[in-house]
C-alpha cells in the first residue's frame, strides 16, 4: 500500500513539473508572439557640421529620448500584448539643421472579458539621436511621456502642451523644459548651467540635481525639491512648496501654497513669500552663524519653540528673510543646551 501511495505521488509530482516546464515555455511563446518591433534608421549626411536637431513628436505612445555617438536616427517601435503602436519617422537636412518628425498611434485591443495585461511587457518608442548636435529642440503635441534619457548638449529645450516629461541623466549649459498640461520629473544627475522648469496644469519634482542658475514655476501644481543645489527661484501660483536638502540660495514665492523646508542642507540665503500658505523650516543640524528675520500678518512667528520676529546667532552668514501674509511661521531644529542667542 505505501509503494503504491509513493508511486501515484512521484507521478504527481512529474505531472506538475512537466505542467509548469510547459506553462513557462507555452508563455514565453505566447509572448514573443504578442510582441512587435520596428525599427527605422536615417543616416545624417552631414553630421560634422550638425548646429540643431529638431524633434516634432505626436501622437499618443510613450517616448524614450537618448543621444549616443552616431550618425544616424535610430527609431524603434515596440508593441507589446494589448498594445498595438503604429508609427512613422520623417527627416529633413538644411542649413546644418535636422528637422525629425514622428506619429505614432497607440491601440489598446484588449477583446471584452478577456485581459492580456501580462503580456505587456512595455510598448513604446525608442529614439536615437547624435549626440554632436549643439542644440536639441523637443516639441510637438505627443500626450503620453517623453523620457529624456542620457541626452548631452550644449543646449536642451522642450516644450509640450499635453505629455508628462521624465528627465534622467542630463548634461547641458541650458536647460529648458516646459509642459502645460503634464507633471514634470527630473531626477538622477541632471546638471546645467542655467535651467528652467515650468507647468501651467501639473506638478514639479526634482531630485538629485545641480545647476549655478535654476527656476522652477507653477501656475497650478505643487513642487518638491530633494538634494539640489544653485542659485534658485522657485514660485507657485497655486500648490505647495516643498524641499529638502536646498542648497545654495532660493528666492521662493508662493501665492496659494505653504513651504516646508527640511534636511541638513540649508541654503546659504532663503527668502520666502507666501500670500495664503504657511512657512515651515527644520534644520538636522545647528545652525551657528545664522540671521532670521520673520514677518507676518496674520499668523504666528515662532523661532526655537519662542514667539519672536528675529533670531541672530554669529556673523549672520546664512540669512533667512521669511513673509507670510496669511500664515504661521515656524523655523526649529536642534540647539545646544547652553545656546544664547547673540544680541
């Protein structure tokens, strides 16, 4: 009888095995059967004198944007499961410049009762432009997101009217990138010498970030900043501010929004306007050559858990000049035990 019960379970076993080898092998054929790839390329004909490269996207699939050293406009369209993409690439040489166009248009055939979302592994289109180009323009009526990935020159400007924009390992001595309907992302070593950053309709985060002279604006959206460094001006017009790590000075306004300021870098000069938002600082570190000064008219001003307007420790170095027409005002941190301020 136990012979008999080991047996039907070793074939248990096996069956099971055999049925998962299958499944895997059935699912992995199933999935290169869903995926579709297309690839176009245009080789530049007069790629040492390249002054602009000028990119008009549209339509409705997600874009990955990357330079490489090459001559050629490599763009591959990837359809995965549901997902179906048509697209088409055109480009135009004149005057030193390169004038590329593309369309795509995303499908979702997913058949009614039935979902095949696992086989999506990632439609999109790739594009791939020479890195020797001393401007890139980005523009067009895409209205998906555009991914800036490893793009390199003198001068990168993008403006979009419906597409949230990722930008992610960018080297430029100007920077400028705008949407009107979208959120705007920039994150991971993302260094220029001048950037503007702009939303009418969305929200800004940037991360990981350095330039000597930057702007981040909002008409309606709120911004978060972690780990950046410059000379700054930050405004919002309805949403909040917030940020860690500010490094550098800031000139911060915010019509309709509170800003919150934390981490253990401080700028080195901070102003804040708000009009209807609160002020809120917290420093992980003593701050010993510092100078505040607060004002507001309808709310509390309150500096190391006192009620006071103004603070001032050392030379004043770092100075903090804080306003609020309607709002608290609140600026802590750790002190030492013995701490006098200095009068």
């Amino acid at each position: 009888m136990k012979k008999t019960t080991a047996f039907f379970l070793t074939i248990g076993v096996l069956a099971m095995i055999i049925g998962g080898i299958g499944s895997a092998v059935y699912f992995r054929r199933a999935e290169q059967s869903m995926t579709d790839t297309k690839k176009e390329n245009y080789t530049i004909k007069n790629n040492q004198n390249l002054k602009e490269i000028h990119l008009s996207l549209s339509g409705n699939a997600e874009y990955n944007i990357v330079t490489e050293n090459s001559n050629q406009v490599t763009m591959n369209t990837r359809s995965s499961g549901p997902v179906s993409i048509k697209s088409s690439l055109a480009v135009e040489e004149k005057n030193g410049q390169v004038l590329v166009s593309t369309t795509s248009n995303q499908k979702n055939s997913d058949l009614k009762g039935f979902n095949f979302g696992f086989f999506d592994r990632g439609s999109l289109i790739s594009l791939s432009i020479p890195d020797s180009a001393e401007r890139i323009i980005i523009d067009g009526s895409a209205s998906s997101r555009i991914n800036l990935i490893g793009v390199n020159a003198k001068e990168v400007t993008v403006t979009t009217d419906n597409a949230d924009i990722q930008a992610n390992g960018i080297n430029a001595e100007k920077l400028s990138i705008e949407t009107n309907n979208g959120d705007l992302n920039v994150y991971t070593d993302v260094n220029a010498d001048k950037a503007t950053f702009k939303t009418t309709n969305g929200d800004i985060q940037i991360n990981d970030f350095a330039a000597s002279n930057w702007s981040a604006t909002s008409t309606s959206g709120s911004i978060s900043l972690d780990t950046v460094k410059g000379i700054a001006t930050v405004e919002t017009t309805n949403g909040d501010i917030d940020a860690r790590d500010l490094k550098g000075e800031a000139d911060v306004k915010s019509v309709n929004g509170d800003f919150s300021l934390y981490g253990s870098e401080i700028p080195k000069k901070l102003n804040v306007r708000t009009q209807q938002g609160s002020i809120e600082i917290y420093a992980d570190e003593i701050l010993y050559d510092v100078s505040i000064n607060t004002k507001t008219k309808l709310g509390d001003s309150t500096i190391y858990g006192t009620e006071k307007t103004s603070y001032k420790r050392g030379k004043g170095s770092r100075s903090f000049d804080l306003q609020s027409n309607s709002g608290d005002i609140s600026i802590d941190g750790p002190v030492d035990s013995d701490d006098d301020e200095d009068e």
